[in-house]
C-alpha cells in the first residue's frame, strides 16, 4: 500500500511539473495602469506611431482591447482556438473621442475633454 500511495505522489507531482511548464511559456501579464493627462495636441512623434481604435477595440499580438463608453476597458489575452482570456478590467474616462495604441511605448491613449489620458504597463 505504501508502494502505491509513493507512485500516486510521485505521479501528481510529474503532472504538476508538466502543467507547470506549459503554462510557463505564457508571457507574464502586467497590468495597465494610469500614468499621466496630457494637454493635446500629443507629440508629433507619438501621433505619428498611434493606431486608432476600430469600434473601440484594439488588437496586439496577445491582447485584444475592449473599450466601453460608460468608461470601462476590458483587456483579453489573445488564445488561438478559443475566446480570450479576461485579464484585467480597468476604469478609464467616460465618453472618449479617440481611442488609440502606442505600439512602440505599449502605452494606450484615450482623448476626452481636450485631454489626453495614458495609461500603460507597471
């Protein structure tokens, strides 16, 4: 019996391992956050790398971005067969003219009242 109980442990821990590295090969999140509100008009330099929002969603490699008028950002991690994953739920201004991504600095802008709005990774 203790033969047994010694080959379940070792077993579990094998499948432990294993589960542990394939889960290993996502990349870690970090989680936006807001850093700074900026007076339009941005840097010429920033304009020139944006990518505007289509519908309010954003799409990278591994995040898809939701954006919500009531002032709400849904971040999904990208999966290849299935719907994304929530990561993280984030409250950003009300009402925005523009959304959009800085895909050089990973860093996302959301302009309302003559304001821009940045948040990105910690």
């Amino acid at each position: 019996m203790d033969k047994v109980l010694q080959i379940l442990i070792v077993f579990g821990l094998i499948l432990l391992f294993v589960y542990r590295m394939i889960r290993g090969r996502e990349q870690i999140y970090r989680p936006y956050e807001f850093i700074i509100r900026l007076r339009a008009p941005l840097p010429a330099e920033v304009e020139l790398r944006m990518v505007l929002a289509e519908d309010n969603r954003l799409e990278t490699d591994t995040l898809f971005f939701d954006y919500e008028v009531e002032g709400r950002l849904t971040i999904y991690r990208r999966r290849q067969q299935a719907r994304g994953r929530q990561v993280q739920e984030l409250a950003v201004p009300v009402d925005c003219t523009a959304v959009a991504m800085d895909p050089v600095e990973n860093k996302l802008y959301f302009e309302a009242g003559g304001y821009w709005f940045v948040y990105g990774q910690a």
